[in-house]
C-alpha cells in the first residue's frame, strides 16, 4: 500500500510547477489567450462533429483543458477536443447515444488513470514514427470527409462509415445543391490557408469565422444553417446519464477512447519537447492529468479529450513557458461560455466545417510523408497500411496494424538489436604521441562504435545513451558495423547530434555504408554529420579531424599537431 500511495503522490503537481508559472506571467498569460483565440472554432467544430453539439466542444475545452494543465506531465500541453477523438466517437454516438459517450469517457477516464498508476506512459515511445505519420494522415483524411455534409449544406446521411456517408451526402448535394453553405465552407477553408501563410501569426481561423457570420447574418442567408442555442454557462455536474444496465457494451469502445487519449496526449507532448530546450514531459504524470480530465469532463457534459497537438504548437511558438498559457487558455474559453453564448449561437455550421477541413489540410505535413516514403521500403508500406487501416476501419486498431507489421519487417531485417559500445580509439592514432599528449586526447575526444541495426526498437535506448555522454569537446560515432538505418533510427541520431551540439560537443563520423545514406538524408540527419566537413571514410581521419579542431579551439598546442606528422 505505501508503494501505490508513493506511486500516487509522484503524479501529483510540484512545487516547481507553481513556481515555473511565476517566472513569465505576462509571457504565458499571452500566450493562453492566443491559444484561446484559436482553439474556440476547433471546440464549437469538433463538438458539433461528435455529435454531441458546440456545448459538448466548449464544456471539453474549459473542463479538460485546466485539469490536464494542472495535472499533466507537460508544462506546454494544451488539451481539449480533438479530430483523432471525434472519428472515434462518431460510431459510439451513433450506436449509443450521447450517453453513452459520456459514460464511455467516465470509463476511459478511469483506464488511463490506470496506465499512468501502471507506468505505462514510457512504453509509448517505442511506436515507430511511420506508424505516427500514417495516423495522422488517415485522422486527416477522416476529418476531412466528415465535415463534407455540413459543408455542402445538407443533412448527415445515416452510416458509421465516413466514405460511405461522404458518397451519400455528394449525392444528396447533386440533387438538391446548396451553394450558400458550400462558398462559406470553402471560404473559411481559403482565408485559414491562405492567410498562415501570409501572416503566421493571426488568429485566422477566428477571423473568417467571424467573418461568415457576420455574411451570414446581413444578407439572411438562411440556407447557411447556424450552430442553434447554447446554454449561457457549463451545466452543474451530474451522473445521470450513466446507465448500468448498458456498462458490459460499453466496455470495449471505452478501451479504444483510453487507448487514443493515451497515444495522441503523449504524442503530443513529445512534438512540444522537440519544439523547445529544456522542457521533457513526464509520460505517467500525463497519462494521469489526462485521465482526471476525462473523468470530469463527462459530468458536465463534455466529450473525451486528448492532448491537442495544433494547440499545443500554437502555445509553444507564441512563447508559453509554464502550464499556466494552457489555463489560461481554459479560463479565457469560461469566459465566452457565459458572457457570448448569444453570439457564438450565429455561427454558421458550414464555417466550422470550413475550419475543421482547413485543420485537416494542414495536418498532413507533405514532406515528412515524402522522407518517410523514402526512407525504406518498410516505412512505406507501414505508413500506407496504417493511413488506410485509419480511413476504412477504427483508428485503435490501424496503430494495433501499423506496429505489428513494422514490428514483423524489423524483425524479418534484423535479428538482434543494435549496441552503442564506447571504444579505445587509441591504436587509431596516427602519428607518434607521448602519454601526456594521450592523455590529453583521452580527455577531450571519446569514441563509440554502432553495432547492429539502428532501428525504432533500439532507436529510443540509443539516444537516451548517447544523449549522455560526459563533458568532451568530441564524440566520433563509428558507423561501419550499422548493419541497417530505419526512419525512426536516423530521426533520434539526428536528434542525438542536435543534443550534443547544443551542449558544445562537436560530433563525428566515420564508416557511414552506401546503403544507409538514403534513410540519413530523407531526414536531414546526413547534412547535419556532414557539417563543416566533419563525415569521415575512416576512424584514423576522423581523429586526425577531431585533432585539428582541438588544435583550433585552443586546447591542442600547434605544437602536437607537428610532432604527429
């Protein structure tokens, strides 16, 4: 017992969380409210796309979205409704009812509590990256397709599958078109694209929505049909729509909600680590926030809820530095709950699905599916089948697909993983030396040899390794025993030199094979090793190199490097 309860309390905030958000108040205070601007189009959208309504969306965005600030393992998170989430939910609502869903984030609430009291969050790292980028592209292509019926105007056909319902919905428009709600939806969709790219910086999503409605409202176009009336405040919290009788059905989709609240919170957080310096989340503690988020939403109304990654990388660029921007933003979203309901009402359906098409446009990221395409074969097929499993089946089970068939060609390729040994590099020097040059060099310059493959399994141990290499001037990396480089691998080695020289260590290589260059290049990984020259064919160049730069930082005397030749 006292083992769980330590468990317990090791998940609870910190003194250093009070004390982060005192640092940059008027930094994060600004931030929270550049998030809020941008995340109340995207709850209103989401919230109606469940099928629960605007209020469902906006209940998420302030409940969810403070409790996972509070609790979660990431001072840069911002949690709230999600694409990924509202695919999952369509079908439950569907089957359900609205309920149900409810009941379905209450149980899965208590699941990921489970996972985070399990340690489970650090097993997350180990989903290879092209299984998280066909993900992505088949929650893009599903969002996408679902916002089709409102923004051509006419009602949901019935279905649980969206190509199905998209085909009906087309048909539907053919025979009776509604031109009003389908300018307004392309409309918002055109100034969100193309205004990001003019002025990154603007808040245009909340921009063409305000500006379809307020068309929408001069010239009384009817046919653009609006959000309907919100309640001008949350509801008071209530268990009422649990319903006993039906828990034994509702068991398996709540697995499916815990295991995506799971996957996308941590997958989020781990893009906002990559974003900064200095920042790394805790996976458990996260896990926790997020599951305490979902087990309070529900009660007042609101859908499931993840870690958002637009909205977090919104609250990273605009500076947010502690998890007080993320409160802020839940605070700010309260605010328009009460005092703009009225408002908010007016605003066009069509608009929303004009926003939510733009989000998925701008989810795919066109050159990280083209490095993964080229990285390997593998990649390639792991990314397509797991888009495809996501657009046609359930998205739980396309990353269940995706891993296993990574997992099965990794294994086909490779049979033991690879092995980060730190070497003598001494009978590697050219040249005469005495001990006290030696000894120097020792000190200033360290040598690994890779053995084995570089993939996603040995990917994460390796850089956790490498990542903490002693205080050295150089680290060469002796590459000729990698016997393979996946995607995954190449993406946490670039990572790793990043690290290294963001430290001051200059890194270098030695021995890269032909065969691998293609995975290092389609992710920069192969410009970075040969920055300023520092790629080598052999380990006794790479020292001579290592040499040479000490000889230019001032450590190495003119003089050693003369008696070597």
């Amino acid at each position: 017992m006292s083992g769980m309860l330590r468990r317990v309390r090791s998940l609870l905030p910190v003194r250093a969380d009070l004390t982060a958000m005192a640092r940059a108040p008027r930094r994060d205070l600004l931030a929270g409210l550049t998030v809020a601007i941008v995340a109340l189009p995207l709850a209103l959208g989401f919230g109606v796309s469940s099928g629960l309504g605007a209020e469902a969306g906006l209940a998420t965005a302030v409940v969810a979205g403070a409790l996972a600030a509070l609790f979660g393992g990431s001072n840069l998170q911002v949690s709230g409704p999600t694409g990924a989430m509202t695919v999952v939910l369509v079908p439950i609502v569907a089957e359900h009812g609205p309920n149900g869903v409810l009941t379905v984030g209450l149980i899965a609430g208590a699941l990921v509590i489970g996972l985070a009291l399990a340690r489970a969050g650090r097993y997350m790292a180990y989903i290879p990256a092209s299984v998280v980028e066909g993900f992505t592209l088949g929650i893009a292509l599903v969002i996408g397709l679902q916002q089709v019926p409102a923004a051509l105007g006419v009602p949901k056909p019935e279905g649980e599958r969206v190509l199905a319902v998209t085909w009906r919905a087309v048909g539907e428009f053919v025979r009776t078109p509604n031109w009003t709600a389908l300018g307004l939806a392309l409309g918002v969709a055109a100034v969100m694209l193309l205004g990001a790219r003019w002025r990154p910086a603007v808040p245009f999503s909340l921009v063409a929505v305000i500006a379809a409605t307020a068309v929408a409202q001069a010239f009384h176009l009817d046919a653009a049909a609006p959000i309907g009336e919100l309640p001008a405040g949350l509801p008071a919290p209530s268990l009422g729509f649990v319903d006993l009788s039906a828990l034994g059905s509702l068991i398996a989709p709540a697995v499916a909600v815990a295991a995506l609240a799971a996957l996308e919170s941590l997958l989020s957080a781990q893009v906002a680590d990559g974003m900064t310096v200095g920042q790394k989340h805790d996976p458990d503690r996260e896990l926790f926030g997020q599951g305490l988020a979902n087990l309070a939403a529900p009660l007042f109304g609101g859908v499931p809820a993840t870690g958002a990654i637009a909205r977090t990388a919104v609250n990273v660029r605009t500076g947010a530095s502690s998890r007080l921007a993320a409160l802020t933003h839940a605070a700010v979203l309260a605010v328009i709950v009460f005092a703009a309901a009225p408002l908010v009402s007016k605003i066009p359906l069509a608009a929303l699905a004009g926003v939510l098409i733009a989000t998925a446009i701008r989810m795919v990221e066109v050159g990280s599916l083209r490095a993964m395409a080229k990285a390997t074969r593998a990649d390639a097929v792991v990314l397509v089948l797991t888009a495809a499993a996501t657009l046609v089946l359930d998205l739980v089970y396309a990353v269940i697909i995706g891993f296993v068939v990574a997992g099965a060609l990794a294994l086909r390729a490779v049979a033991k993983q690879a092995r980060l040994a730190e070497v003598d590099f001494h009978a590697d020097l050219p040249g005469e030396h005495s001990e006290e040059e030696r000894a120097l060099l020792a000190e200033h310059i360290v040598a690994y040899r890779i053995d084995g493959p570089l993939f996603f399994a040995a990917a994460h141990r390796f850089l956790l390794e490498l990542a903490e290499v002693a205080d050295v001037r150089v680290v060469i990396l002796r590459m000729s025993r990698v016997t393979t480089v996946d995607a995954t691998g190449a993406l946490v080695l670039k990572d790793a030199v990043e690290k290294l020289n963001r430290r001051g260590i200059v890194v270098m290589t030695s021995g890269i094979r032909p065969g691998q260059r293609q995975a290092l290049a389609s992710v920069g990984a192969l410009d970075l090793l040969r920055l300023d020259g520092r790629e080598y064919a052999t380990t006794p160049e790479a020292i001579a190199g290592a040499r040479a730069h000490l000889r230019g930082a001032g450590i190495l005397p003119a003089v050693t490097g003369e008696a070597a030749r």
